[in-house]
C-alpha cells in the first residue's frame, strides 16, 4: 500500500510539472525527428520508464511467486507427515496403555 501511495503521490507530481511547461519543442532520436508539445515528451518519457520498470521487476516477482509456491507445498507435506506421525504414536500410546487415549 505505501508503494501505491508513493506511486500516485509521483504521477501526481509528473503530470503538475508536465502540465505547467506546455512549450513546443523539437524532439530528435537518431534519423527520426519531429516537433511536439513538451508535455507530451514528459509524459511519454515518465510513461516509457513506468514500463520498463514494471517489465524489469518482473523477473524477480516470479522468482518470489514460484519460491512462496515451493514453500507452501513444503508446509502441506510437513503437515501432512505430522498427522500421520500423530496417528503412529495415538497407536502406539494405545497399545502401551489401554484406555488411556482420549
């Protein structure tokens, strides 16, 4: 939720500053040129850099999804080793001592 929130507070601030430079600018990238508004090249920049981050955590989201699934899977075996280790030693303790189990 703090992420969220820094997020919103930063696209807020992106968009203000955008907003209050409207200039038209010359805009060049190796052979390929044209002139536009400057809000739109803020804009565009801070949107192309969104995703390139987004793309770039995507590898360790899924690195953390599959360990938290490996995880989980250990938990349900150990779970499921530990009732049946109860049910031995229910049995056990039965055989010893009949009639004390509850």
């Amino acid at each position: 939720m703090p992420t969220l929130l820094v997020a919103l507070l930063f696209a807020i601030f992106i968009a203000l500053f955008a907003l209050q430079n409207t200039a038209a600018v010359h805009v060049r990238f190796l052979t390929w040129e044209y002139e536009t508004s400057l809000v739109l090249v803020i804009l565009g920049s801070a949107t192309v850099g969104a995703v390139l981050t987004f793309i770039a955590s995507l590898g360790p989201r899924v690195r953390r999804a599959r360990e938290l699934r490996r995880l989980e899977e250990t938990v349900e075996s150990q779970g499921e080793r530990i009732r049946h280790l109860e049910a031995i030693l229910a049995q056990s303790a039965e055989r010893e001592f009949p009639g004390s189990a509850p």
